[in-house]
C-alpha cells in the first residue's frame, strides 16, 4: 500500500479538485439562476427553501472540503518534506528503530511524484549524506544508507576498514591513491549483537563526522559480496551516474557491498532530522501489543550527522 501511496495522493487531488472545479463552473450557477427565479416568483420563500435549491450536492461538499487540505499534504510530500519511520537496526548508531525521520525531498531535484522524473537540477548526493532511495533491486521498497563513493570512485572495504580512492579524470597524472577512512574509537559495549559489544568509532566521510559500529566476532561476508569483472572481491569501481551506499551499522546492514550500486534515479532525498524517537521494549507475552511504544527518547531530536 505505501508503495502507492503517491498515486492515490495524486488521484484523490485530481479528482476532488475536477469535481470542485466543474460544479464551480457550470452547476453552482445554475443553482444560484434557480435560486433567483424562485425568488423572483414569490417574496415569501423562505430560508429553508432558498438553502435547499442552493446547497451544494454531498460529494461537492466533500471535495471542497478536501481538496486544500491533500493538495497542502500532495505538494509538501512530494516537493518538501516527507516523513519516514526506520524499521532496521543498519543505520545504528546515527538512527535506531523507531526514530521517525524528515527527508528533504528538493535535496536531490524536484520529481514528480508519480513518474520520479526530475523537474528541477538541485543538487546532487555529497558524500556522507544520508539518503533514502528505491531499492535497486525492488524499487517498491524504501532504503536508508549513507553515501560512500561518487561516481567513478574506487571503494575498498577489506578486514573491516574502509578506503576511497576518489574519481580521477581522464589525462591526470596525479591522480590519488586509495586512502584509508580513518576512524577513533569511542567506546565498547554501548550496543551488542547476538551477545557481543560492539565497537564505536568515530568516522568522517567528506565534511561529514559520524559515528559507525563493527562486530569484532563477525567475519566479513565477502562470499555474499557483489563482484565486479576484472576487480578483486571488496573492491568496487563506481559507475557514472550511481552511487555506493553503506550503512553505518557496518556488520548488520544489506547495502552496496551485497547488491551493487544505486543509480541516481532511485534517490528520494536526504535525510535531515529526527522529529521524534519511540522505545519498543514490548515483548509478545506482554498485555499490551508490541507496537505500542514504552518511552519517548526525547533526547534523539534534532539534527542528523
């Protein structure tokens, strides 16, 4: 259903906003002509009677009714700001489950809402970014990753660290070589999975400084890693026009390493704020459903890095 959600958002406003427009145009002056002719004929009629040749028709009513209300919500979702829940652990520490996030949807171009065709140039994905996209492989799905190579970049990610080699262009002789992403740690133990502590480490990608967790007892999946021809498992090439996506939960998150690159087509926008936070600490034994939440984390709110 929230696949579609923006076409049902976009027909209800079409069809709300035609039905208004036509009985403005051609019904309500009927009425008011019939109003008028009633009028004309006795100089008694009374309220009642002049409301009732007057009144406008119940599905008018409701149009008129709605349509202000989901053009506002058509054009701020679509254009502006829309609202999205985090359901995965992949984005730990920056995001956590039941952080209800803003993404400014003009960061990356004006699309319509329908067809994603890009209306407007805005800018483009920076790298650090937080960015929500179509999932390459089922763009009916919503992903959340950070951004970590451009296109044309080289990424590296081997024994758990990470190295970017940034795009060069074609007759440079100076062209830089894979640099290591240089992390320090924070602390051990804030966050477990499966039982053990994790690292926390501190990372900057480009002007961005954010915190990423590593499990030191798991081993790298590369059997599961996407391969590129001609390039050794771990290393990526990045094409032109897409992107390489990570998460910051660096041991827990299905991103570019396992299915690829992101064209930039599939972004929706950047992920700028968390509006409000949610504990789910519910178990299925508990009186009340798991769905509802046991505490507001009041302290998550603001700006995301």
């Amino acid at each position: 259903m929230a696949a579609y959600f923006s076409l049902i958002l976009v027909l209800v406003t079409l069809f709300s906003g035609l039905i208004w427009l036509v009985d403005a145009r051609l019904f309500a002056p009927k009425r008011r002509e019939k109003l008028a002719l009633a009028q004309a004929a006795t100089s008694e009629l009374s309220e009642e009677s002049a409301e009732k040749i007057i009144r406008e028709p119940s599905i008018v009513e409701t149009a008129r009714s709605i349509f202000p209300v989901i053009a506002f919500v058509l054009i701020l979702r679509s254009f502006i700001y829309e609202p999205f829940q985090i359901p995965s652990g992949s984005m730990m520490p920056t995001l956590l489950v039941g952080d209800f996030i803003l993404v400014e949807k003009f960061s990356y171009g004006l699309k319509d809402p329908v067809w994603r065709k890009k209306l407007i140039e805005t800018g483009e994905p920076k790298r650090g970014d937080v960015a929500v996209f179509k999932y390459p492989e089922n763009p009916k799905i919503d992903y959340i990753k950070r951004v970590v190579g451009l296109p044309g970049d080289t990424i590296i990610y081997r024994n758990k660290q990470l190295y970017i080699k940034p795009n060069c262009m074609q007759g440079r002789i100076d062209c830089p070589t894979a640099q290591l992403v240089k992390r320090v740690e924070v602390n051990s133990g804030e966050f477990f999975q499966d039982g053990t502590p994790l690292l926390r480490y501190k990372e900057q990608l480009g002007d961005v400084t954010h915190d990423i967790l590593i499990n030191p007892a798991r081993p790298d999946m590369i059997n599961y890693y996407f391969r590129q021809p001609n390039l050794p498992v771990g290393e990526f090439v990045v094409p032109q026009g897409h992107y390489f996506m990570m998460g910051d939960n660096r041991d827990n998150s299905t991103d570019s390493r396992y299915w690829g690159f992101v064209p930039e087509a599939n972004f929706v926008g950047k992920a700028v704020a968390i509006w409000m936070s949610f504990e789910f600490d519910r178990k299925a034994s508990d009186f009340l459903p798991t769905w509802i939440p046991t505490g507001v984390r009041f302290n998550r709110v603001g700006g995301i890095q």
